[in-house]
C-alpha cells in the first residue's frame, strides 16, 4: 500500500489541493450565518408539597419534547414573522429556528441562525416573547389555569458569526486527502501495466537486458546524439549487455518490436544502432516496419525507395543503402508499402537480405511492427537470431506483455531480452537505478569500447531464430 501512496502522490496532492479549494469557495460564496442564543424553562404552576413538585417536574420532562418541536412549527413561525419588521417570512423563521432539549432536565436550548446579523437577533427576539404566549395559551383549558409555565432564562444577546473559513478550507483538504489516498490505491490495485523488471522478466521468461528513463529531449530529438549524456549511456549500456547474451555465438541479427504501438521501439532500434556504432562495430539498421516505417524520419534521411523494392527485385541493396553520421551507420529504408507486408517480410528474399547483411556487418537491427496489431513480425521474427522486446513503463499491460511473448513462442523466435523504456524519474524503479542517475557523464561520445562481436569458435554452426 505505501508504494501505491507513493507512486499516486500526484492525485493525493491534487485531492488536498481540489478538497480545500472546494470547501473554500463553498465557504466563500454561502457567507457567514449569524446566530443568537437563548433557554427556556419549563415548570408546573401547581409545586404545593414536595411530592407535587417531583410530579411536576416528570410532568414539565414529559412536556419538554413537544414544546421543542413546536417551537420549529408553523403557528410559532407564523407568529414570529408577523412580529418582525421587514421582509422575513414564516417560512425563513422556520428554518432559521433550531431548539434542543437538555435532556434529564426542563431546559429548552434555542439557536436561531440567519444569514443577516439583525434578522437573527429580531427573529430570537421575537420567539421569546411568542413562545411562552403560545405554550400558555395551548395549555389553558377554559377558566382553569394552563399547568404549564415557560419562562425565558438566556434571552439572546448580539447575534455572531465565527469565521468558519479556516476550519472548512483544512476539512475540505483533510477529505481530499483521504479521497485522494483512496484513489491512489484503488489505481495502484486496478493498474494491470509492467511498472519494475521482475514482472516484464516473469512475464516474457526473458531478462531485462536495458533500462532507459523517460527524457522529453530524446521524445523530441528521438537520437542520443541530440540529447544529454546521462540518456545516451543508458543505451550504451544495453549494447554493451548485447555481447552477453550468448557468449559463445552471440546474436548478430537482432529485431527490435513491441506488443503494440507508441512503446519506442523505433527509437530503441536506432539509439542502439548509434550506441553500437560509436563503440567501433559496423551495423545497419532495416527499417522492416512497412506499414509505419519511423527510422528515416527520426533519423532526417529520405524514405522512398528502400526494402520493399530489394525483396521485389527493382533495386539492389548497394542502391537504396543510405549513411547517417560519421561512425558508418548503414540504413535500409522501407519503401513503398506494398499490398501484403507479412508474406513479403516472411519471405525467402528477405531470409536471403538478412544473410548478406549479416556477412557484412556486426550487428544487424530490424525495426519490425508491433506484433499483437499486425502478423507482419511473426514471419520475420523466424529468420532473425532473437529478438528484443520493447515495453514502455507504465503502458503496457500485462496481458499485452503476456500475448506478444507467446506470439514468438508460437513461431519458435527467440526472445533474447526485454527493453524497458519511458521508465520515469520518480518512483520505486527510478530509486534502485538512482546511482546511474547524476553520476555525472560528462559527454555520449566517451572513449569507445569495442562492442563487435567475437569470432565464432572453429566449426560453430551460426545463430537462427529456430527454436
């Protein structure tokens, strides 16, 4: 429970701040009510000897209950507003009278409240001169005298009107406090997304082989050339973890999907290939998301001719091949999108492309479609040595987790790891890694470390994505 108040401060805060708010603009626009005390007393006329006077005094208790509803009653109302000066009505008395009985005695607490500081005072006024009238007159049978008496004990005083401001504003924020916890925790119960390592490695059966935090500069900039050290070293990381995945024949074609979109796959896929490029060994990227392709645009390189005229025969790879930066990046835009992207990327030209490309380079990095939307990943996932699982924190459910990993499954892929992205700042995860935070990189093009693969030993047969 702490670790959902924790990570639902955010709504606890906006509770506290909306409850004092609400509850001081309540406040605010009702204004203050006005109020005038007064007691009366109820007593027997007839108190000759000790034992009258004890059953007077039952008899005065008995009476009590119903001279306090008759003082909120219409005929006292009526009465009262007949008696005040100015516009007050029966209807106004009524609700501004408020009696009480002490109980165990014969004393009768009234409060009249009103909006208007003398409308309060004449009203109370005017009820303790009406009610004792009103009591005397409904007891009197005939010439007998009424055995009832009602005497006036407290008459009211100036009307007051404490300043309920301060006390509302802190009850209000003290409920939005309490709502807000509510809230948190009921989200934090309801929230079926991947928030820490430990589920998306339960859930895939794979590590988490990289973590990035969420940087607004790499959303807009979508390279770590373009944004700040500290972003940069987190996917540098990552293809450092890449040799140690298989250290005796480590995976050289490596595509990158997600469960569905928005999960940054797409900037995974190129971040990584900067990172690995950087460190000296040579890689291309294969823009093989035909149906959205990213990389070219977040990568300012043109888009419109690429894989799709390779797989059909209209232009070789050597043609459409395109450079970014001055480490030797190769790209393979996607080009046009053709009519069936799932047979033309299962197909056997596409085996054919990946295994030159893997013969000229270290790394080979596909940027594939999301695999739950689209079947366009399931078929290319057999002809490459693994792939990487992109999961954006805090978004993708399980379940989706769950579907996608059991997708690969289904065609024999190999799920080499798990890319957890957008993880934020703040919070449980943010915390354990807090010490990769403000270490203090001063720059992303450190000294390189050579991350090329290592020569397969004598004889080993080569990586496939068969399971």
């Amino acid at each position: 429970m702490w670790a959902a108040l924790r990570r639902g401060w955010k709504t606890i805060v906006a509770g506290v701040v909306l409850g004092a708010g609400i509850a001081f603009l309540v406040t605010s626009l009702l204004g203050p009510r006005y109020s005038a005390q007064l007691q009366f007393f109820v007593s027997t006329t007839d108190s000759a000897s000790t034992s009258d006077a004890f059953q007077g005094g039952q008899f005065a208790q008995q009476r009590v209950a119903s001279y306090a509803e008759l003082l909120s009653g219409e005929e006292l109302a009526q009465r009262v507003a007949e008696r005040v000066d100015g516009d007050v009505t029966a209807g106004q008395v009524a609700a501004d009278v408020t009696a009480t009985t002490v109980t165990g005695t014969v004393l009768i607490d009234v409060t009249v409240s009103d909006a208007s500081q003398g409308a309060a005072e004449q009203i109370a006024a005017a009820v303790g001169a009406e009610f004792p009238t009103l009591v005397a007159e409904l007891e009197t049978s005939g010439d007998d005298a009424a055995p009832v008496t009602v005497a006036l004990t407290d008459r009211p005083g100036t009307a007051s009107a404490p300043d309920l401001t301060v006390r509302n504003t802190l009850f209000g924020a003290v409920l939005g406090l309490l709502l807000g916890a509510v809230a948190a925790v009921a989200r934090a119960l309801l929230d079926r997304t991947v928030r820490d390592k430990e589920r998306a490695e339960e859930l895939t059966g794979a590590p988490v082989t990289g973590i990035v935090f969420r940087d607004q500069a790499l959303e807009r900039q979508h390279t770590i050339e373009r944004v700040g050290a500290r972003t940069a070293e987190q996917y540098r990381q990552l293809a450092m973890s890449l040799q140690y995945l298989d250290v005796d024949c480590p995976p050289k074609v490596i595509m990158v999907a997600s469960s569905v979109p928005a999960e940054a796959k797409t900037t995974t896929v190129i971040n990584l290939a900067i990172a690995l490029t950087d460190a000296g060994a040579r890689v291309t990227v294969v823009e093989a998301d035909l149906r959205r392709p990213k990389v070219t645009e977040y990568l300012g390189l043109v888009g419109g001719v690429g894989l799709t005229n390779v797989l059909a025969g209209n232009a070789s790879l050597e043609e459409v091949v395109q450079h970014f930066g001055d480490g030797g990046l190769r790209v393979v835009a996607a080009g046009p999108t053709p009519p069936n992207p799932a047979r033309l990327l299962g197909s056997e030209q596409m085996g054919v492309l990946l295994e030159k490309l893997r013969s000229d380079n270290d790394y080979v990095l596909v940027d594939a479609a999301p695999l739950l939307p689209v079947a366009d990943a399931r078929g290319l996932a057999t002809l490459v040595d693994g792939v990487l699982l992109s999961v954006r924190h805090g978004r993708t459910t399980g379940d989706q987790l769950t579907e996608a990993a059991a997708a690969l499954d289904t065609v024999g892929a190999r799920t080499l790891g798990v890319v957890l992205n957008m993880v934020p700042l703040s919070g449980d995860l943010a915390a354990a890694h807090a010490y990769g935070v403000d270490y203090g990189y001063t720059s992303p093009s450190e000294t390189p470390v050579d991350l090329a693969p290592p020569a397969r030993p004598a004889g080993a047969a080569p990586v496939t994505g068969q399971a």
